[in-house]
C-alpha cells in the first residue's frame, strides 16, 4: 500500500463519501517499509498534478514524515506541448533544477517507495477501520454498513 | 470473518458462486490469464501521461503493465488474486467491492472494469456497478457550441456476450443469459506430477446485444463508442453531462 495510493482513497461506506471528514483516511498503528522503485522523473512530475496536496501532507505527518513542502512543487508536466504559444520560452534543461532534484528525490520516496506492510486506515466520519495486512488493505464492508 | 459477511440474498449468491470460486481458483486462473485485449491494451495505451485511474476487478492485474506513463488503482474482490496484481509496480491493488468503492467521486481521469459486472446476478447490481465506476471519474462539462464536451473521465467496460455461437461454449441469441460456466481446475499434486483436477462452477449473466449500453445510459453515463470483440461486448463511456453546471 503506497502513500500515493492513499491520496485516491476513501471511506466505502456511501453516505460518508459527502463528507469531507471521510478524506483522507486516517492511519493507526502503520508499520512502514521501504521498497526500491527505479526513479522516474517523468513520471513522478506527471502525476503531481493529480495529487491532493493538503491531503497528502496530512498523510505524511501521520506517518511522521516532515519532508513535505508546503506548497505543491511547481511543475509543469512534461506531456504537455507548448506549441500554442508563439514565444518560445528559452529552455535550458528538460531535467528539472538541481534545487528541485533533492524535492523530487523525496517524493518519489515518500510517495512510491514508501509502503504500509500493516496497520489501520480509519474513516474521520463513521470512525470505521480498514486493516492493511501484509501491504494489502481490504474495503470489504461489514453487513451492517453496506 | 466478520468483515466478509454477506448479507442479501444476491450476496450470498454471489459470494458462493463467485467470489469463492475465484479466491480457489486464483493461481490456476491467473496462470491463463497473461494476453491484453485489444481493446482495452489501445484505450491505455491512449491515456495522457500522468493520468490516474481505477481497475476495478482486476484479476491478477494483467493490465497493470500495458501503460508505464499512468497510475491505476485496482481492485479485487478476491484476495488471493489482489495478492497476485500487486506484484505489479508501481501501482497498487486492494481489495474491495465493487458496489461500495472506497474511492472519491469524481477524481479519475479513466477507469476500467473487464470481464466483471457479468457475474452480479440481478439487473440493478449489475446498474448499481456501472454507476459506482461512473461515479469516479471526473465529469465532462457541457459547451456551448456542441452540448458538452467529452473532457471528463472515461471508462471502458467489458461483458461477456450471450452471442458467440462460434465459441467452444456455443451460445447464442435466445439462450437462456444466466448460466453456471465450469472452470476445471488443474493441479499438480505429487511428487510425480500427475495431475489431478476439480471443476468449480461460476455464474455469469451473458450480455445481449444493446444491454451494455443500456445499463450505462440506467446509471446516468452516455456512450461514446461500443462494439463487440471475440466473444464480448464492450463499450466506452463517461458521466452525462448536466446542462447549466458541472456534474
């Protein structure tokens, strides 16, 4: 289970998705490994775009990582052409900054190499667990929620 | 297991004849399961870079792998094939249901869902899964000039068709659609390798034509493309846009 993975998910139980209690999903009793992921800057600056940055660093400081920016790094995604614009910004890399590397580097630690073996993600509305066994959640809902 | 009761009549139904036959089939069955469809390899390969999306059933995540450029969250019912999917780097598999998905509404840039909906055994289950997936992705917003445009989340949805008279199974239109489809398990089970085998069997609602579809336009998407490929009925859709706002 991955710290990217986390910033996509939610309370299954339907009436919570409304509530804004129910995202993110809160961790207990994590138990975190680190897994070895080729580092792929394309990628990693793809994605950030989709990432829910205030949910993510609620994430992070429950899990006790303190590497999180404040603000979203600044990135334009590769994929996207400038083609419209008729001034062509001059470009000197298309590797990001060496100030940006040491950020990126992190990131991709926190958000890709970073697993929970086991633990609880507990919904902030319905107060229900989800377990994370063996680095897999289960959503499986008692009866009684469904 | 607490957690894994079942509770309707329809939950039970599908819990023995479903879920528990694919958590006993899982290695063999994955074993068979290796080659991308089509379709569904050309509508990933598709997807702009960076974009993030749900694989919902995703068997032993054989579609993990097709596009390395997005991020896929998949999902499975059966532990023992999540087990399996989350082999697959750098996504990640959980296990859920997929008529309570514990994802966000409409976040997802795409979802896919292949070979799945067809083994809920009442129509409005099988209405009830398309609109969960639908209720993922992010909305299209309507436009002035053309209605609405196709700018929201997209999903693709594969079902098993009642019309395929020239496969091994032989059915076709007129056939009863809500059969029992043998899986025959083979095993490995001594030291000389002989093998011994033990059939399970698995339900499926087979799919007439237009039914897709249908149940699509039930759970409020629209249907931007659909066809029929080797045995099974497909269909590309997002969430109806509303007129005056976004959905």
């Amino acid at each position: 289970m991955k710290i990217l993975t986390v910033n996509f998910l939610t309370c299954a139980v339907k009436a919570c998705k409304s509530s804004p209690l129910s995202f993110p999903l809160h961790f207990q009793d994590a138990e975190l490994e680190q897994s070895d992921i080729e580092y792929n800057a394309a990628f990693l600056r793809n994605i950030l775009p989709r990432v829910d940055w205030e949910a993510l660093k609620i994430t992070a400081n429950e899990l006790g990582f303190t590497t999180v920016p404040i603000e979203k790094p600044d990135l334009t995604p590769t994929s996207t052409a400038t083609d419209k614009n008729p001034v062509r910004l001059p470009i000197n890399t298309s590797e990001p900054q060496a100030t940006d590397e040491k950020t990126m580097r992190d990131l991709h630690t926190l958000l890709l190499e970073t697993e929970v073996r086991e633990g609880k993600m507990v919904c902030g509305n319905c107060g229900h667990e989800y377990k994370i066994k063996e680095g897999i959640a289960n959503f499986l809902l008692p009866s009684h929620l469904v | 297991m607490t957690s894994n009761e079942p509770q309707s009549e329809s939950d039970l139904y599908e819990d023995a004849h479903v879920h528990q036959v694919y958590e006993q089939i899982a290695s063999h069955f994955s074993s068979t399961r290796y080659k991308p469809w089509p379709i569904v390899e050309r509508f990933l390969e598709a997807l702009p870079d960076g974009s993030v999306g749900l694989d919902v059933g995703c068997g032993n995540g054989k579609y993990l792998t097709v596009n390395p450029n997005v991020f896929i969250v998949a999902c499975d019912r059966s532990t023992n094939l999540v087990n399996i999917a989350s082999q697959h780097r750098p996504h990640t598999s959980i296990v859920a249901d997929n008529l309570n998905l514990p994802h966000p509404s409409s976040t997802f840039d795409f979802a896919i869902s292949i070979a799945v909906i067809h083994h809920l055994s009442t129509p409005g289950r099988r209405i009830q899964a398309v609109t969960a997936i639908l209720d993922s992705l992010r909305p299209s917003t309507k436009s002035e000039s053309s209605g609405y445009r196709q700018d929201g989340g997209k999903a693709l949805i594969y079902v098993w068709a009642l019309e395929q008279k020239h496969s091994r199974r032989g059915w076709d239109e007129g056939d009863e659609q809500d059969v029992m489809v043998p899986w025959v398990l083979k095993q490995n089970t001594n030291a000389k390798c002989t093998e011994e085998s033990k059939t399970f069997h698995r339900y499926y609602h087979l799919y007439c034509q237009g039914e897709l579809e249908h149940n699509i336009t039930a759970a409020g998407g629209l249907v931007l493309e659909s066809g029929y490929e080797k045995d099974n009925w497909w269909a590309i859709a997002i969430r109806k846009p509303q007129w005056g706002h976004r959905v």
